[in-house]
C-alpha cells in the first residue's frame, strides 16, 4: 500500500464524515466549512496550509490529483459526471478502510 493510497482512505474517511456520507465537495463551501477544509488539505498534503490556501477549488484539485493517483480515471465529460464519478470513486475507498485488511497467507 503506498503512502498516497493511506492518503487516500484517511481523506475520504473525512470526507464522508464532513459531508454526511454524500463525498459531495461543495458541501464544504463557505466561511464556517474553512478550519474543516484546512483539516482536509492537511490530511491530503500532509502539510498544515493556511486558510487562504483551503478554498473549495484546492480542495478539489487536491482530491482529484490524489484520485488519479490511486487509480481513478478521470472523466472527461462535464463537472456533473466528474463529480459523480469522484464521489463513487470516495465512496468505495472510505468503505475500504472501514474494512480489515487481509495478510497473505
């Protein structure tokens, strides 16, 4: 499992979590959502960014950039299918992580 893919399952654990199980990103919009985001993008860079750097459209990127890095195909139609598509994709990696991982025998 690579460092990108823990990434992934923590920030999609928070993501459901803030958004009421939806992975809807925009749910996260707003002057009240902005120490959630800070925590989102530090949970997705790994780093402690300033407010100003947490907007929703950071957000977003930092999530897709993380997706397409454990496997999820970008589509290329409109935002309404990207988003989809995205939040299908969170939805399966948030629940993997609610599962025990299995060791070879």
């Amino acid at each position: 499992m690579t460092a990108t893919h823990t990434q992934a399952k923590q920030a999609c654990q928070m993501l459901e979590r803030m958004t009421r199980g939806t992975f809807a990103m925009f749910h996260m919009a707003g002057d009240s959502r902005s120490t959630q985001r800070q925590e989102l993008m530090q949970a997705l860079t790994g780093q402690k960014l300033p407010k100003a750097k947490c907007g929703i459209t950071a957000l977003q990127s930092g999530f897709y950039s993380l997706a397409q890095a454990n496997g999820w195909d970008k589509p290329r139609d409109c935002i309404a299918v990207t988003e989809r598509s995205f939040e299908a994709w969170a939805e399966t990696v948030a629940a993997s992580a609610t599962q025990p991982e299995t060791v070879p025998a």
